[in-house]
C-alpha cells in the first residue's frame, strides 16, 4: 500500500543515493587534514596564507567529482519544490548562525581565548566554533547522517588538540588530532567511492534512451 | 473494469492497470518525488534494463502519463523523464484508491455448507 510515509521514503532514498559517491566524505577528509596542516605552519615557519588558499580546492572536490564521475555514472536528477525549498531554508539558517556566532567569536578572540589552547589552533578552533552547529544543521536539512557523526568529530578535535598540546606540543597536537580523523574519513571517502564506481559502470550511448 | 467479491456483493474500488503493475508503480513513484530524472537515473534506481524500462515509459508516454524530453548536454544526448500533470493526478488517485480498497471492512459471510 502507497503512504504519504511510503513516498517520502522513496525520496529520501533518491537524495540519499546521490551522495553514495563518498565526494562529500572525502571533501571532510581533506577538509580536516587542511586544519591539521594549518595547525603546523607557524611551526614549520610557512605562511599561513597558504593554508588558507588550500582552502580552494575544497569546493572543487564535489563539483568537479559529481560533472566527471558520479552524474555520468547515476545520471542527473532535480529533486521536488520541497526538497528546494528545505536547502533554501538551511542556507537561511546558516546565515543566521553565522551572523550570531561571529560576535561570540570576536569577543572570544579578543580575551585571548585562542592563545590558551596553543596559537596554532586559533584557526581550527575558529572553524569548529562556526562549523560543527552548522555541520548538524545541514545534516538535518539535507538528510545526510554521516554529517552529524563529521561535527561531532569537528567538536572532540578540538578540545583533544588542545589536550594533546600539553604531552605533545605543537606542530604534533594538531597533527594527531585533525590528522587522523581526516585520514580515516578521507580512506573511508575513497572507498565510497570506489564502490560507487564498481556499481555503477559508464554507461554505453543505447542505454540512455527511451523507445 | 470494477471486480466483486462472491460474499457480500462490496464493490472493489476501480484500480489504474497501468499504474498498478509494479515496474510502471516504481517508475511513477520515483518520478512523483521529483521534477525530472535522466533516463539513466530513473533505471539505476529502479533496477530494470535499458529496454524492459523504455517499454513501460513508452506505454505511459501514450497515457499521457510521462513526459519525455531529449536533449543534448554537451555532445551527449540525453533523455529525461517527468510526469504530467495527468500522471500525477493518475498516481494519487491510485494511491487513494489503493488506501480505501485496504481500508474498506469485508463483509465476509461463511457458507453453511462448509461448515
């Protein structure tokens, strides 16, 4: 029997396929190694310019990967008004998390909150302060799980880097806090992957057509 | 056509056959959830072949069921699928007519014959 239930199980699985790509997961995965490396730049004594230019590559994980790899293999499909409007209604929020969070953090920063957890962390802490609630939002909005589980692990970084600092210290705090969970979850990303291509091969010209 | 039952003479709710075979059921669904899909898309999700899905489009491409579009993305062409506005208003009829067909009590009367 067809309920409302049914149907909008049957969404929630179209959407959901569309990320079994792993290009999310492995965009985390480098996303969290970037905030290990910046973590290690003033160690090294390389600016931390470049740690925020890397930064640029992160958007082209998904865009690039879903033109070259995912939609020639899954094929193209755009989801219902309600679908539409859930994303415009997340990107709403997330204006206003960030329009909130921004004083928090500057007052944060300038009672010299950062310095305690070790200078190098200034940036990850930042990005865990305006990311992770966002991270949970998104994962609510878009109906993403592993989401929650990647601002979760955002959230503990932090605090363990800074729990690291005090046997470890810098650049290796960093290292071992950011680093590791970006190598699982980029490994993990890698795998989605590779699955997701063995599944769906390329398809030949006739097998796009109707009639 | 309407079926009866040999027991209380209740008649079952008239059903769409061409919505009611499953392939075409999982095409309209998915196809109900969103805007459109490629070709591609619609046969990854509901696990037919090329040709098994192109004869269950084309039959509800001549209900007036689905809208079929070819175009080309780059050099590529491509086909996606849509419902109309038929389809979808054929689709939730068949929904509701399926919920008042399990919902609806039997009059199950027994035969003393058998008893």
């Amino acid at each position: 029997m067809i309920t409302p239930e049914s149907i909008k199980e049957i969404e929630k699985r179209a959407y959901r396929a569309t990320f079994d790509d792993g290009l999310y997961d492995i965009l985390f995965g480098v996303a969290f190694l970037i905030l290990a490396w910046i973590s290690t730049l003033d160690s090294i004594g390389v600016p931390r310019l470049y740690g925020y230019l890397s930064v640029i590559i992160l958007p082209l994980i998904p865009l690039l990967g879903k033109k070259y790899i995912s939609t020639p293999r899954l094929g193209a499909v755009e989801f219902g008004p309600r679908r539409k409007s859930k994303k415009l209604f997340l990107l709403v929020i997330i204006g206003a998390v960030i329009f909130l969070q921004m004083p928090v953090i500057m007052i944060a920063g300038a009672g010299g909150f950062f310095e305690v957890l070790g200078g190098s962390l200034s940036v990850p802490v930042m990005v865990g302060m305006i990311i992770a609630p966002l991270l949970l939002l998104a994962a609510y909005f878009i109906d993403y799980p592993r989401m929650y589980i990647y601002a979760v692990l955002l959230l503990v970084s932090i605090p363990h880097a800074a729990f690291m600092y005090e046997f470890v210290g810098v650049p290796f705090n960093g290292l071992i806090s950011f680093g590791i969970p970006g190598l699982v979850i980029l490994i993990y990303g890698l795998n989605l992957l590779a699955k997701f291509i063995r599944k769906y091969p390329l398809p030949t010209p006739e097998a796009n057509h109707a009639g | 056509m309407p079926a009866e039952n040999n027991t209380g003479g209740n008649k079952l709710p008239e059903i769409d056959r061409l919505v009611h075979e499953p392939a075409r059921y999982n095409i309209m669904a998915l196809l109900y959830v969103v805007t459109r899909a490629e070709f591609l898309f619609v046969q990854n999700q509901t696990h037919l072949t090329p040709g098994n899905l192109s004869s269950h489009v084309s039959k509800l491409e001549s209900a007036g069921y689905v809208d079929i579009q070819k175009q080309f993305v780059g050099k590529l062409p491509k086909t996606f699928l849509s419902l109309t506005q038929r389809g979808r208003e054929a689709f939730e009829d068949y929904r509701n007519r399926m919920k008042e067909l399990f919902t609806t009590p039997l009059n199950v009367q027994t035969d003393p014959d058998t008893e």
